[in-house]
C-alpha cells in the first residue's frame, strides 16, 4: 500500500456526523465573515445579517470641465468654494522689504494689474485642477523660443488661461529621463479666443508660469485622463457628495415651501358618483364644479360651497428643517476647510461663540497654501520684473502680510503692553543707577537718549506708574 503524503498546509475541519446543524452553519459563516471583528450571533453583529459589513464605498463621479462649468456659473456656493480660497491668498498681497526695489516693483504690479491676474489663475487652477499665467515679455524671439532673459526690453502683460485652452496632445513634451523637465511640457499649445476667433499658439515652457492644484493619486486609474493627472484636481471633486446633498436638502425644502398649505374639498357621495360614470359626465361636472369653486375664491377671496361640502386647509410642518438644513452646511464645510462665517457669511452661533478658532485655523490651511501653490509662481513673476528693471532680485525679501487684521482695540492693548515694558526697564534702570550699580551714561545710550538720563527720570516709580497711561519712551 503506497502512503499518501499530506499536502502542505493546516487540514480542514471536517465535521462529525454527530455535529449538529447549528455547528455546521457556524463553520460556514465563519469563512464568509471576518472573524477578528467583534460578533454576536444573538444580536447579529459581525455575522450575516449585520448590515454594516455591507457598508462600501462606491463609484465617485469625476467631475469632466463641462460639468465644473455648470458648477461654477450656476451653483453660488460653488463659486464661493473656489473663489474664497483665491481671494484670500492674494487679499493682503504682500511686503517687500528692500526700500530700493520697492516702489519699482509696486509700480510694476500695479501697471502689469499683477494681482489681479495671479488671483484669476488661482481660480482657474482651482476650478480645473491648473492654469497658465502667459508672460508677454519682449525679448525678441518669437514664443515658441525660450525666454531670453538677459535681452528682456518690457513685459506688457501677464495674461492667465485655464487648463481647458490647453492641447495637450498636441504639445510637446519632455521624455529625456535625466532632464530635469521629465514628464512635463516643453511647448504648450494653447488655443487662445480673441473676439469671434480662436487662435493657436505654441508657447515655450519659460515664458508660462504653471499653476497646478492638488495631484490625483499617482496609481492607474482608467477614469481619471491624462489631462486631469497632469494638472491636478479640481477644488470641487473632493467636495461634490456634499455640495450636492445639500442641494438636494435646499431644493426639497424649496418644493415643500410651495407645498407649505393645500386645501381639501370633501363632497357628499364623491365616491358612488365616480363610480357610477361610464360616460364621464360626471367627472365633466366635477371639474366645472372646482373651477367654479376656484374662481369664486379669486373673485371674493372665499369658497362657496354647497349643502355637505366642506373645505379645509392643511400646512405643512417645517419644524426641524433649519436645525437639519445646518447639519448639511457643516457638513459642507467641514469638507471644504472653510468656516462656516467665512463660506455662507453667516454669524457664529452657540454659547459664547466667537468663531475666533475657525478663523485662525482657516488662515493656517490659507498660508500653507500660499507656500506651497503660490510662492515660487510669484517670486518668478518679481524675477521677471526685476530683471526688466534692473534690479537685483535677491535683495527683494519677499514675504507675504497676516491674514489677520488687528481691530483698533487690539491695536491699542499692545501699544499700552509695550509702553508698560519700556517703562519698567527704565524703573529697573533707575533702581541701579541709584544704587550705583550702573552708569548713567550708559544707561541713557542703552535706552536711546543722547547724552545722559533726562532730569524727571528719577521719579518715583509709584508716581511714574499712577494712572491708566504709561510714560511713552
């Protein structure tokens, strides 16, 4: 008798004949659920019947240009969504801290109406996942040629054009792998629309400045194109369930407005009377008898109704609508990352409710992206410039002002702070001086006077302190 050798691996649980029934179905729906997961077969969690491991995530529709459109045009909070973040990312603009080169490059930001076109950009780079600013500069080469930055004799424009003017099947691209442009565009073909006409452009990759938005996830994915990878995603795909939930909730609530009181007509013997029409006269009479009903209602604003006929109105509860109406608003921006007193310019609402953690917190997300989707496009534009100008660029010390805006008592409460600071150095000083531990002459350069401490410095402390305003420096 030849041996059979075991195959690899645990052996299968056969059950016994005495097994029972209910062991058997335990076996099989162990194979068919997770069995580290919590369970009870009494309750049905984790087994078959537990409607929660059913729970997936389904398709996600990715949003093609034509529907981002729609969106944008006809939907308000759409428009916020992708407006919002732009405007605040150019709203304070931003500080240059070389004296020399200020005033010029303001000059030419105003001239140029440089924030302005870098704020449509962001916009298109929001709405369609990226955007080109185009670079007039006049260097004398044609645009298909690279810039040549050192013959720049002006820059007459910048002009932003969203990703849907760009061919991208007919631009060529960089396929040398050990070029530092790999997988990007050398030359973009751009159709560009003046008045009736569109006209083609190729353009090299210098005089653009790319925008480009949050990248889709680098793995293959047949619905997602290659122009939606190469320029990112739009602001609108992540948030599009909700945005269209609350739709959905807006417009139910519109519907139910219009349907907020209907009126009920009861008619003696209505039933038999249907019943009985074979020939439709009955149903004739019956709408003649409603429109005569209605017109009354018109004429004297009342039904006249005839002997067993009633009329009443019912209204329709909207108890409840606005506290769900809200949870779908949060919902939204919670999805978004924008306040709600910021998205729907509502007021904070709660117990001492401020909103004054959302806004901070918000301004953090609107600086991060200001580093990541903004700053290196900007500083080009300022190179260009100063370049056209004369300039030298890394003195220019660009940086971008606070979002936050001190209110004119906060304002106030820091100029008191520091002046309470300076005066108790001062006191500090004083006390040394007396005590001749210091020189006063010293002291007095320390503290910014010219030659010596002033006469009425060494008042008392008490009598410097007296009263709500400190003693200016």
């Amino acid at each position: 008798m030849v041996e059979q050798k075991r195959g690899r691996g645990r052996p299968k649980k056969i059950p016994n004949k005495t097994d029972s029934v209910a062991d058997i179905s335990a076996v099989s729906v162990d194979k068919q659920v997770h069995s580290d997961n919590w369970k009870n077969e009494l309750t049905g969690l984790g087994q078959l019947a537990d409607r929660s491991i059913k729970t997936k995530y389904s398709y996600s529709d990715i949003l093609d240009n034509g529907t981002l459109t729609d969106m944008y045009m006809g939907g308000g909070l759409a428009t916020r969504i992708v407006n919002i973040i732009a405007d605040d990312m150019t709203r304070e603009w931003v500080y240059i801290g070389d004296k020399d080169s200020r005033f010029v490059v303001e000059d030419s930001v105003r001239s140029l109406a440089l924030e302005e076109n870098i704020n449509t950009a962001l916009r298109w780079q929001r709405l369609y996942g990226g955007s080109l600013l185009i670079v007039g500069a006049d260097d004398g080469r044609t645009m298909d040629q690279p810039l040549n930055e050192k013959a720049i004799k002006s820059i007459n424009y910048f002009r932003p054009v969203d990703s849907t003017c760009v061919d991208l099947s007919a631009s060529q691209w960089e396929k040398n792998p050990l070029s530092s442009r790999f997988g990007k565009v050398n030359i973009y073909r751009i159709r560009y629309n003046v008045y009736d006409t569109y006209v083609n452009m190729d353009i090299h990759y210098t005089r653009l400045i790319e925008f480009h938005n949050d990248p889709y996830p680098s793995g293959q994915y047949k619905m997602i194109t290659t122009e939606q990878q190469y320029w990112g995603m739009p602001a609108l795909q992540t948030v599009n369930e909700s945005l269209r939930d609350l739709g959905g909730i807006t417009q139910n609530t519109v519907n139910i407005l219009y349907d907020f009181v209907s009126g009920v007509y009861t008619l003696k013997g209505l039933s038999q009377l249907l019943a009985q029409d074979a020939d439709g006269k009955a149903k004739t009479a019956l709408t003649k008898r409603f429109e005569a009903i209605n017109m009354a209602k018109s004429a004297i604003n009342a039904a006249i109704l005839d002997e067993g006929e009633t009329y009443t109105k019912n209204f329709t509860t909207v108890s409840g609508l606005p506290e769900l109406m809200d949870r779908f608003m949060l919902q939204l921006s919670g999805s978004t990352g924008i306040p709600v007193t910021r998205l729907y310019g509502r007021s904070p609402a709660g117990l001492n409710a401020t909103g004054e953690a959302d806004i901070r917190n918000y301004y953090d997300i609107i600086e991060a992206q200001q580093r990541n989707r903004l700053y290196v496009q900007l500083m080009r534009c300022f190179q260009l410039i100063c370049i056209w100008k004369g300039l030298d660029f890394s003195n220019l010390n660009v940086t971008f002002n606070s979002l936050y805006q001190l209110t004119e008592t906060e304002k106030t409460q820091i100029e008191k702070d520091e002046a309470t600071t300076r005066q108790t150095v001062v006191n500090t000083q004083i006390t040394l001086i007396n005590n001749n531990l210091r020189d006063p002459e010293a002291v007095a350069r320390e503290l910014g006077y010219e030659d010596e401490m002033p006469d009425d410095i060494g008042e008392s402390s008490s009598e410097i302190n007296s009263g709500d305003n400190p003693v200016n420096e």
